[in-house]
C-alpha cells in the first residue's frame, strides 16, 4: 500500500485534510471549512473575557465574500501543492528565511500552508459584517491566534531549532530549558541580556541629585553642561506607566542631556513604583500632588516665575489636565494681581488628550471592561506592571512575544544587549483606583475635552483656557497613540501650536538623537491645521534627520534670556539634595 502523503495544512486548519482530499476532484469544490464562523463567534466570546456584557454583537458574512475567498483558497491551495510536488515553496515571511526551511520540503511546505491560512483567515475577518468595533476585535482576535499558531512557535516544526538541536548535540534545548525556567523565575519572556544592564551604572546616568520628594514622585535636577542656562527652567513629566530613563538610556541617546546640552536647566519627576501603601491613589493624587506639586517646586527651586513643560505618552495626558486645573485657578485669582501663569510652554510627545482615535487599544474599552475594572480596583489596588507590559507586548505579538519564545526556548539563545528592550522589561504598577479613573474618563467617555464636564482637584477643567504655546509631536508607524490621535490635540488646545510628525513608531520615532542622522520628520510652515491629520499631511514637507533639531530651536524662543548656570544642585532652606540621580525611586522593581 503506498503510504499517505502527510498533510500539515490539517495542522492549523479545522477540515482542511477534507478539503485537500477532495481539492483535485473534477466538478466537486470542497467546501469551505464547515462551521466557520460559527466558531469564530465563539472564539470572539471567549475573547471578550470576563465582565462583558453577556449580549454579544452577531458576526455575518456575505455569501458572495465566502465564495470568493473560497474560490481563491483553493486556487492557491492546488498552486503550492503543484509547488511542492517539483521544488521547495518560496517563503518570503522572515520568521521562515532561514536555510533550514529552505532545505527541508516538509518544513517549508508546512509554513507555506500556514501563511496560506494566516491570509485567508485575516481576509475572512477583513469580510466580516459588523460594527467597526467588533470587525477591529475580530481582526485583532485572529491576529493573536495566528501568531501564536505559527509552526516556527514548535520544535516539532521549526526546522532552524531541530537542526541546531543536532549541531549542539543537544546543548541548544538544555539552554533553552535553562532559559524558560529562568524567565518563569522572573515573571516574564526576556528580551535582551538584563544581567548586563544596572540603573545608573550604564542607563540613566546622565550627572544630577535628587531635589525633592514625596510618596508619588522624586525630582531630579541635572547639573549643567553649559556656562549659562535658560531663565525658565525646563521640567520633563515621563509616562508613569513606565520608568523614566526611556529618555536617559545612554549618553548618545539621552534626550535629558541632549536638553541639558540646549542650555537648559532640567528637571525629571521620576515616579515611585507604586506598592500596596499608594493602593488607594487617585487621579487627583498624581495631578495635584505630582505634577502640579513638581511645577511649584521647580518655581521654587528655582525663583522663577514659569517654566516650561514636557508630557510624554501618559505623561502628557497628565501634564495637560494638570495645565487645566492651573488655568481654572489662574482664571479665580485674575482679582488678586498679575501674576503669570505658571507655564510658559508645553511640549506633548505622542501625547493622546482627545481619545477619539485610539487604535488597536480600542479593542479592550467598552462599558463592561472598565465597569470591572471599576468593582475590581476602583477603591483600592494594584494594577500590576506585568500585566501592562504583557498586553503593550501582545499589540506586536510576533516582534515582542514569538520572536523570543522561538529564540530563547526553541534555540538556546541569549537575546543580545538592548537598552531600549531592558527598558521595557522595567514594568511599573499603577494604583487601581487612578487606572480605573484614567479608563473611564479617556479611553470610553473622552470626559478631558468636554469644557466643564470634569471636576479634578476641585476645578472643573476646561482645556480652552490652557492658552499657552505647545509642541506637539505624533510617530507616523505609532501603534499605541496613533497619528491622528496625537494630531487631534491641535484641535483642542487654543493657543500657539507647532506640530511634528515624526518617522517610525511610539519609542524609535521619540528617541531619534540629530547625531545618529536617522529617519526624518514632517512640518507645515503655513500654521494650517486642518481637522483631519491625513489633510495635514497632504500639505507637509519631509525634512531628513531628527525633530529633535526643531523642537530645540522652538523651545529656545520660549525659554527667556540665559543667566549664570547654578553652581549648586536645589536650594537651601528646603530643597537640599536627598540623593546622586537616578535616585531610588526608579531602580525598585514591580
């Protein structure tokens, strides 16, 4: 009896070996998977997780839409296997490049029908009828399955592994078992070498104290590196869902020293990664006792009667309600004097104030996600900092996630040193009652940009007062504060507005040093802004290298005369130094 021909399309899809038995008949298609979706609708249930609604939207697809992908499966379905039978199948997908697969037909043809279903699978969720919300799940749903259902994600499959497993004799999988046990150890996938990294030994190491503190913050103050600095001190909020030295990694791509190079007298609030005594902080903890509080101190500090401001991503978003409720106050002691308003300037770096695009984070904020939330730590907890990490993580499954399971595990190797990846590996908690405030208030109700609507701090906050000039800058390829989401701030902030769109995604396009001469960065000179971001792009030249160059010439314009740069760090009485930056607020770990 010949033997039967092994069929790994029925690996990775339900009734494909039917198909595939029946595909070469005469007259007689085979039908398209039974029960299809069907089952996606319940995949969708049970992606929707705990605390949904228990009415969940109905999935359709038109009959027209399944005969065609039908139709053009099974025309590429009969191109492989008439492939296979003469040569090896051409794989273009990087995760299947190497010589491996290609000298090993079974392999080879076991990824080609997988990248056969993979796109099959995502056109039949491009055809799906729905609501765009329930398309853009589904779509997201299937990305994740896919991704985790790639044959590189086996040893059995992933021809690479096997033959390094053999070229080892075996040492590969001992390291990889080695290398899954230690990151069970850790609570995570590791990314790069974090053994060879230390917080202020070879990161965030640009020269400074810390100036103050409180239980939500440290200040720190970086020594200048010019003979004369800015009148108004600058001062950097960082996102505090992450540590600060994102923007202090190593010298050659600090954009804190990069700012103290500029002749400015810098300040960072480097949060404190909260633990069980900060459960119950709430929104208005991190606006007045943070951000406001770090504003006056560096008044203080300082003697000056502004400063200039920078938000980062979620850092931003709080610089930014902080600027209302300071503009509501200033607006009730108008009476009372002239004093200036306490902010000169603002700089908003992939900053989201207006959440009506927020892209593929959408797919996790509806009404029953956030109600749980609510009930689960809305009065008291901890969000922890893994499960954010994990879920940034999975929005690039196959960059972040598979990239390393296949590396680490499958391979027995060492990711390489990245600073940037040990970086992002630093996870930070957030307390459950601020986290469930920040959901409701941005992500479903977009609470911010309704004048009035919102009491915080005891002011009810209107952006339209924060009339103040601002820098705003957006990443093109950004996947978490999407372009248009980062250019909608223009049409809500009132005053003087320059906004940036820069190449690459939310940290590369950020952290671009004018010296590494990479990427490029767009501008419109005519102070147009249209209400939608592609109408501002129609209009805007791609100028070569870092907006890095730009800003710094903007924020000179808003940074008063330079007087003699401080000769010691803070201010005695009050402000003395606590500790040499980085302090150790950011080197305690989630």
């Amino acid at each position: 009896m010949k033997p039967q021909q092994p069929n790994p399309a029925a690996w990775f899809w339900p009734g494909s070996a039917e198909m595939f038995s029946q595909m070469f008949q005469p007259f007689q298609p085979p039908p398209f998977p039974q029960g299809l979706a069907e089952g996606w609708s319940k995949m969708f249930e049970a992606f929707q997780g705990a605390g949904q609604p228990a009415e969940l939207p109905t999935l359709h697809f038109a009959p027209e839409k399944l005969r065609a992908l039908q139709e053009n499966y099974l025309k590429e379905a009969a191109a492989l296997w008439n492939e296979s039978l003469k040569t090896t199948p051409t794989l273009k997908d990087r995760r299947f490049k190497g010589d491996a697969w290609a000298h090993n037909p079974l392999a080879a043809y076991t990824a080609a029908v997988y990248l056969l279903n993979a796109r099959t699978m995502m056109a039949m969720a491009d055809a799906a009828e729905g609501d765009a919300k329930t398309r853009a799940r589904l779509r997201f749903a299937v990305e994740q399955w896919m991704a985790a259902a790639a044959p590189s994600n086996f040893l059995a499959f992933n021809a690479e592994a096997q033959q390094k497993a053999i070229e080892t004799q075996g040492e590969s999988l001992a390291k990889g078992m080695a290398n899954m046990l230690h990151d069970m150890r850790q609570g995570h996938v590791s990314m790069t070498d974090e053994s060879l990294f230390e917080v202020g030994k070879n990161v965030a190491t640009t020269e400074g104290a810390v100036v103050f503190e409180n239980e939500l913050f440290q200040l720190i103050e970086y020594k200048p590196l010019t003979a004369k600095v800015h009148e108004k001190p600058f001062l950097l909020v960082p996102p505090c869902i992450n540590k600060f030295y994102i923007l202090d990694l190593q010298p050659a791509n600090s954009f804190i020293r990069h700012a103290v190079a500029q002749g400015h007298r810098t300040f960072v609030v480097s949060w404190r990664n909260p633990d069980e005594s900060l459960a119950d902080k709430t929104w208005d903890d991190y606006i007045e006792h943070a951000a406001i509080r770090a504003i006056h101190t560096v008044q203080d500090i300082t003697g000056a009667s502004q400063v200039n401001a920078l938000g980062f991503c979620v850092g931003g978003t709080i610089l930014t309600t902080a600027l209302a409720v300071l503009a509501a106050r200033h607006a009730k002691a108008k009476g009372r004097g002239k004093k200036p308003f306490p902010v000169a300037s603002a700089t908003l770096l992939t900053t989201l104030v207006d959440f009506s695009d927020t892209g593929v984070l959408d797919v996790f904020i509806d009404e029953g996600m956030v109600r749980f939330r609510e009930m689960q730590m809305g009065q008291g907890g901890l969000l922890k900092g893994q499960d954010l990490a994990s879920t940034f993580s999975f929005l690039r499954p196959n960059d972040l996630v598979w990239n390393y399971v296949v590396g680490n595990y499958l391979k027995g190797e060492t990711p390489p040193p990245f600073d940037l990846l040990y970086w992002n590996s630093d996870s930070t908690n957030l307390p459950g009652p601020f986290y469930a405030w920040y959901l409701r208030n941005t992500y479903l109700e977009n609470n911010l940009i309704k004048p009035g609507h919102l009491t915080v701090c005891g002011e009810k906050i209107d952006l339209g007062q924060v009339d103040i000039p601002f820098y705003i800058y957006g990443s093109r390829e950004d996947h978490i504060v999407p372009i248009g989401g980062a250019y909608a701030s223009t049409q809500v902030l009132p005053g003087d507005k320059r906004f940036v769109m820069g190449a690459s995604g939310h940290i590369a396009g950020v952290i671009n040093p004018p010296e590494a001469k990479k990427r490029s960065y767009w501008l419109r000179e005519d102070g147009a802004f249209p209400a939608r971001v592609d109408d501002w792009i129609e209009g805007a030249t791609e100028h070569p290298g870092s907006w890095w160059t730009d800003w710094a010439a903007w924020l000179k314009r808003h940074a008063g005369k330079q007087i003699a740069a401080p000769k010691a760090y803070g201010r005695e009485p009050g402000y003395a130094v606590i500790e040499p930056a980085p302090g150790r607020y950011v080197k305690a770990k989630a």
